[in-house]
C-alpha cells in the first residue's frame, strides 16, 4: 500500500513586553497543509461476526452454529453459511411442516471492492440423501423474515423475505442483493429464531423443511445448500 506524503507547516508567534504598562498586538498568520491517504481492495479472509451482534466476533457455540468459515480471500467474499438441523422426527402419513432447530442461522458477506457495483447471493438445495440413496422426494427447505445487520453505516442490502429451495439440485433463489451504492463492508443475512442467545430448545419458525406424507424412511437425511455469490446484482 503507497502512502502520501503529509507535510505540516508549524507557525509560531512570539510576543515581548516592554514594561509593565506597554501595550501590545499578538500579530496571527495561517498555512494550510493536507492530509492524504490511499486504499486499495482488501484481500485476505474476513473473520465471522455474530449474528445477534454483529459488534462482536462470532462465538460458535457448541450446537448452534458449528460450521467454520469459508476462509475465502479477495475483495468481494461469502465468509460463512451455517447450517439448518430439524433435528428427530417421527414418520408421518400427512405432510408436515417441521421448524429448525438452530435459532442462528446466517450467511455473511464482504464487499472490500470499494467499488459499489452491488453483489447478490443465490441458493439451491441438493437433493436428500440417507447416506446410500436419494430420499425426501418433494422436501422443501424455506427461509423467511430475513434481516440484514453490520457493524458498518453504509447502505444496507435487501434481503428476500421468503426463499424457496426445492431440494431437487436445480432450483435457485435469490436470498439477499446489494444494489448498486449499497452492501459495502460486512454485512449478515440473518434468520433469528426468538431468544437467539437462549438454548431454550424454542424451534425457529423462521427457517422450515417440508415433508410430502409417505416419502419419509427411517434414518438420518442430509441435503446441501449451495450458496453462490455474484458481483452481479441484477442478473438471476
């Protein structure tokens, strides 16, 4: 990174008596100097935030959120997803709707650029898996109320207040987009449950998976969601 150069001109004035009744004028002069300084984009990875206070350094505790960063570099980076758990169910005939049992769930994205182009992040889901072969035919992971917080005072971006993500492996939505002017710095895109802080065991309606009656097995299932980020805010 180069510096500028910053020259200060000192001005001193200097006043003598002559006597105890003299009479005297403090004679005043002004210069002028400049301060400079130049940025460049930023480059390495950016640390997680909290998503309760985005003030504070994230604090992954020990169930709610687990997953590292993505140690991503460069001016414009996705820092971290975290993941859903639904946690244990029983088999239904009928379709259900289950609330997320991790009540912090968030993505985290920084803008280094210094540009103001704007950003956008996507989702899709992947299809279930038990672990030897695709399963949850038609489950759906939804998102919804989602809020945006940083510790930076620029404009804020728009998040989508409900995303859909069929778990097929093709679908996308979008989750939250930064507009031209907006985005810059850190920014979370949260999905708080209530009391966030508090392991109460309160499920987070805000983030739910559903189920087509008939289509659950016994056994553990586990779909991916796939975060993409763009420096495109305007495309789909």
């Amino acid at each position: 990174m180069k510096f500028s150069k910053i020259v200060a001109i000192g001005v001193v004035s200097v006043v003598s008596t002559v006597g105890a009744h003299s009479t005297f004028a403090a004679e005043t002069s002004k210069g002028s100097s400049k301060v400079g300084v130049e940025f460049i984009a930023g480059s390495g990875p950016v640390t997680p935030v909290d998503p309760v206070d985005p003030e504070k350094p994230l604090d992954p505790g020990p169930t709610d959120p687990t997953d590292p960063p993505t140690g991503e570099t460069g001016p414009l980076t996705l820092d971290y997803v975290s993941s859903v758990h639904f946690g244990t169910k029983e088999i239904s005939s009928n379709n259900q709707v289950y609330f997320s049992k991790s009540k912090k769930p968030f993505i985290q994205v920084t803008d280094r650029r210094g540009t103001g182009e704007g950003w956008k992040v996507t989702a899709k889901a992947s299809k279930f898996s038990n672990g030897s072969y695709e399963s949850l035919p038609g489950a759906v992971i939804s998102f919804k109320n989602g809020t945006v917080a940083s510790a930076s005072n620029g404009n804020a971006p728009t998040p989508s207040q409900s995303i859909t993500l069929n778990a097929d492996g093709s679908t996308a939505s979008t989750v939250v987009t930064a507009a031209p002017n907006s985005g810059l710095g850190t920014w979370l895109t949260r999905w708080l449950g209530p009391n966030p802080n508090v392991n109460d065991g309160a499920e987070n309606e805000n983030v739910t998976l559903t189920i087509p009656g008939g289509s659950a097995t016994v056994g553990n299932h586990e779909a991916t969601i796939t975060w993409t980020l763009t420096d495109a805010p305007g495309l789909e």
